[in-house]
C-alpha cells in the first residue's frame, strides 16, 4: 500500500510541476509573441508618421508654387489692365472721334422729374377713405 501510495503521490507532484511548468513557458511564449507585436506596431507608426511628413512637405511645396503661380497671374493681370485701360491707348485706337466725343459726357439731370399721379380718388391701403 506504501508503494501504491508513493506511486500516486509522485504522479500528483509530477502533474503539478507540469502544470506549473506549462503555464510559465505559455506565459513566455505570449510575453514574446506580445513584444514581437509591440515591435511590428511601433515600426509601422514610425513608417507612418513618416508618410505624414512627407506628405505635409509635398503639400508645402505645392503650396509654394501655387503661390507663385498665383502671383504671376495677379502682376499679369495689373499690367494688361493698365496697359488695356490707359487712355492715350484708347484715343489711338478711335482716332477718328473728334475730342468733344472723347470726353465722357456730363450725366443729363434736366428735364428728369417725379412721375405724376393721375387717379381722380386716392385708393389703396394708404388711402384715407374706408370702404365698408
């Protein structure tokens, strides 16, 4: 009965030096497994905040010349207008008007009065007759 029992008690000891073994070394796997992915997850971060960065250099330049661009067309369009609009440039272009048609003409203020009223009873809302 000794045997039998020292043969159980070495199988219990066994079972848990397994069990405590199993757990330690699955313990370790997943502490490695977790690292390696920790590992993969901040070199993809870094990868992206790259890309980020790029892209914000990218934009700036594009900015850049957007602006330049912009700038070319605003001087573009000054000197066209002012060369289009100076007025030896447009008496040159009609030079047969005599110079009375070439001044602008002073704005007609004679003759313009307020339209009269030709209803014999006032009417309307703002009458002071009312109908019943």
């Amino acid at each position: 009965m000794t045997t039998e029992f020292t043969m159980i008690l070495f199988v219990l000891v066994g079972l848990i030096i397994g069990f405590v073994a199993g757990r330690s070394t699955s313990r370790a796997g997943d502490a490695a497994k977790l690292h390696k992915e920790l590992t993969k997850t901040r070199k993809e971060f870094e990868q992206y905040k790259r890309d980020v960065q790029d892209h914000f250099i990218g934009f700036s330049g594009l900015m850049e010349q957007l602006d330049a661009q912009y700038q070319r067309l605003s001087q573009h369009m000054t000197e066209q207008s002012e060369k289009l609009t100076n007025s030896q440039t447009i008496y040159s272009i009609q030079p047969d008007v005599p110079a009375e048609e070439k001044e602008p003409a002073a704005p007609a203020t004679e003759g313009v009065h307020q339209p009269k009223d030709y209803s014999g009873e006032p009417s309307g809302l703002l009458s002071d007759h009312k109908s019943s």
